[in-house]
C-alpha cells in the first residue's frame, strides 16, 4: 500500500468478462488503463469517498472489445501513483 494515496486492488485477476477496481482512499483521483504497447485505453475519475469499487469491463474507451493480454492500471492522486498488473483472458 502506497500511504500517500491508499490501497488499489483488483479481483479477479486473470479475469475474463469484467473486474472491479477497488479504491481505498479519500482524495480522489484517476485510474488510467493502459495496454502494453502503453496506449490508454480507458480513463476513470474517483470522487472522495473512503473507499470505492469501479467495474470494468473488457472494452476500451469508444466501446470496442479489447484484446487478450497484460494491461497496466495506474492510479494517479495528489501527484502520486501507484501501477497494478491486470490480465484479460479471452
């Protein structure tokens, strides 16, 4: 856990239809998904609540279904980041 901007974890991972982003932290922010040629392919806002789940499903920001693979999600707050690993499996 990164104590500046709190905890991010993300279950199921590998996952297959949808995952859930959850959010342990107060300050708001951004999750940024980004695939491994490191294009992003999604962006969230967080509002300041404790603590919040986002869903996400296997499509990119216009709607398209993403591709099987190794995507980086990246939680920005305050000038801080933390990076988690997440696996699509078709």
């Amino acid at each position: 856990m990164n104590r500046r901007i709190g905890n991010v974890s993300i279950y199921p991972n590998p996952f297959n239809s949808s995952a859930i982003i959850n959010i342990n932290n107060s300050k708001g922010g951004e999750i940024c998904i980004y695939n491994a040629a490191g294009q992003e392919i999604r962006k969230f806002e967080i509002s300041k609540r404790r603590q919040q789940e986002n869903n996400l499903d296997a499509t990119d920001m216009t709607g398209n279904k993403v591709s099987s693979g190794i995507y980086l999600v990246k939680y920005l707050s305050l000038g801080h980041s933390v990076t988690r690993k997440l696996i699509y499996t078709k």
